[in-house]
C-alpha cells in the first residue's frame, strides 16, 4: 500500500478548480501503528493524532492523474520516535523553539521566578494526544500531560489542536484553554514541512516566496537572545541562504506566499482572520540543508524564548481562552 505519495507535476496544475467533492475517512495500518486518511475531494491527508497530533502528510490529485506531495514525509522504517521525524507539521507548544534562561539552553523562568526546563520546540511534538473529534472532515486532539510536561509547565489547562480539511487547503487552529487561577503564558506555532521542489525538473532556486514583514530577526544561539535579521526583500529566491533560521517579524499582511516562478499552483499561508496580525507574530524560514527535499514556512505567535524577552508571549487570564489559527491553501 502506498502511504506518501512521490510522483511530482509534470504540468500547470491541471484540475486545480471548486467542484462537488466527496469526503471519506479510513483507518490504516503502517509501521505497527494505526493512522487515519481522509480524502477530501482530490486532496489526501494522513494523519496519527494520539502522537503529537501530527498530520503526516498531504497530498493533490491532480487532473491528469499526477500526484503532488504538499506537505513532505520521509520513507521510514519504523514510527519509533516519531517527533524527531523531518515532515509533516510538528506542533510547537507551549514554546516555540529554543528557550533560555539566563543563557541556558533549554530552561525557561515563570512569573514566579521559578526555573524550570524546556525542550526544544516544547512538549506537544513528542506527547500524547487524546481524540475528542474524528470525523470525515477532520479531527480534534486534546493534550495528555506526562510526568515531563508536568513538570516543565505545571499549570491547570486543556491545549486542543483542531484540523479542518479541504480539497484544496486546510485549517489548523491550537487553542489554550486557562483552568487555573493565574495567567496562563504560551508563545505556540507550526513546523509546516513543504515539499519543495514540487515540479519534476525544478530546483529550489526556481521558487520566490512573499513574506510582508517590516523587520528580521535570528537568535543568538548561545545566549537566545535576538539579533538583527538580515536584509531581504519581500519577494525572495528560497534558494537563497540569508532566509534559513530568520525570523520575519511586523508583518503588513496576514498572507504569505510561495511558489514557483510563473506557473500556478502556489501555496498561500494565513495567519488568523485580522488583515494584520499582532506586531510581534512571526513567520520562519528554515532548511535542513541545500538539497534537503523540503523547504519550512513556520507561522508562530512570536520569535523563540519568548518567556524571557516578552515579545510575542501571550498570557491567557484564568478562566478564558485563546486561539492560534493558521489556514494553508494551494491555488
């Protein structure tokens, strides 16, 4: 059985128009583990929401029977540590990336002044997830703290990550809810896995991305703190070195944009639902290496080590709660 799909557009996105669709959900095993596909009209998705609540892989049926990967999932042999795989889209949560404490790694301070450890990229990726929702159109998944995020994060609260599916697109909200009696502070995001290139032939140097962002920024990886970014232009060659590991900040628009050059089937990201998203969310742009065979646009609600310099750190008040919302469409 074919899990992920390989064979790449050999044209202009043929087919790639609104029509009635079908929705259909199927359990299947791989690896010694059960996940669920959907397929909604001609896109596919797959997914094992009880870990990390990752969504593997998704990808296009075009017109003239082709396949294109959009999100990227290696071949594997096993699922075993399955957060450190390179696809899908890991869920970042309650921090996004590295956390310092004083200029150690891995470690954060809360309002209390109490130290207390941080992975990298937080806990969701590598937890458990329980389903509150499974249907042909989706699904929902609640957090189950373990004995580690218990400890690096030992508040009273339900983290949900919602999936909607789209034939041509999806929506993925995280949403914080405060049970307890103090605010309630998270800085989350996505890791979103592009497969990049997508077209037989192409190079990585043959793709532009549109990020509206009035200023950049990177993290001194010694001490977490943020330095000036370099200069980039709003539209910018992926193939470009200046944009792997910065941070684009100020954003004028709530879209981000990406494809390759004068051919249709680009991939449009938005933050939210506000024409303009808060002043500190922040887009990232990273690349395993030159060749790696997928390219990374992460929209996170602020830079990394929010909890120690405040930018992009949002505090949910007892009782209320907050949402992430990021949708992802291919025109």
């Amino acid at each position: 059985m074919r899990f992920f799909a390989r064979t790449r557009q050999r044209k202009n996105l043929p087919g790639l128009r609104p029509r009635p669709y079908s929705l259909a959900m199927e359990k299947v095993s791989h690896l010694g583990q059960t996940l669920t596909r959907w397929r909604v009209g001609q896109s596919t998705f797959l997914a094992l929401p009880e870990k990390g609540a990752r969504l593997m892989n998704w990808n296009i049926t075009l017109g003239d029977g082709t396949v294109r990967d959009v999100l990227y999932w290696p071949e594997l042999k096993t699922l075993d540590d399955l957060y450190k795989v390179r696809g899908g889209n890991p869920i970042l949560f309650p921090f996004n990336a590295r956390t310092y404490d004083r200029g150690e790694i891995q470690f954060w301070r809360d309002a209390a002044g109490v130290r207390r450890p941080m992975p990298m990229h937080g806990l969701a990726r590598q937890g458990d997830f329980k389903l509150t929702r499974l249907d042909a159109g989706g699904f929902s998944a609640q957090f189950v703290p373990g004995a580690e995020a218990r400890a690096a994060y030992p508040f009273d609260y339900e983290f949900t990550v919602t999936y909607r599916f789209e034939p041509f697109g999806l929506v993925c909200e995280l949403t914080l809810r405060n049970l307890g009696r103090e605010p309630l502070p998270w800085s989350a995001g996505h890791h979103f896995y592009f497969t990049v290139p997508w077209s037989e032939g192409a190079s990585r140097g043959d793709y532009l991305i549109r990020i509206p962002a009035a200023k950049r920024a990177r993290q001194d990886f010694t001490t977490g703190q943020l330095l000036p970014g370099p200069a980039l232009h709003a539209d910018e060659n992926l193939a470009n070195p200046a944009l792997i590991d910065t941070i684009h900040l100020g954003l004028r628009s709530n879209t981000i944009v990406f494809g390759e050059k004068g051919r249709a089937g680009d991939i449009s990201l938005r933050l939210g639902h506000a024409k303009v998203p808060p002043p500190d969310a922040a887009i990232v742009t990273w690349s395993g290496s030159d060749d790696a065979p997928y390219y990374c646009v992460e929209p996170w609600m602020g830079p990394p080590n929010a909890p120690e310099h405040k930018i992009g750190l949002h505090l949910v008040p007892p009782g209320e709660t907050e949402t992430f919302s990021v949708s992802i469409a291919v025109k």
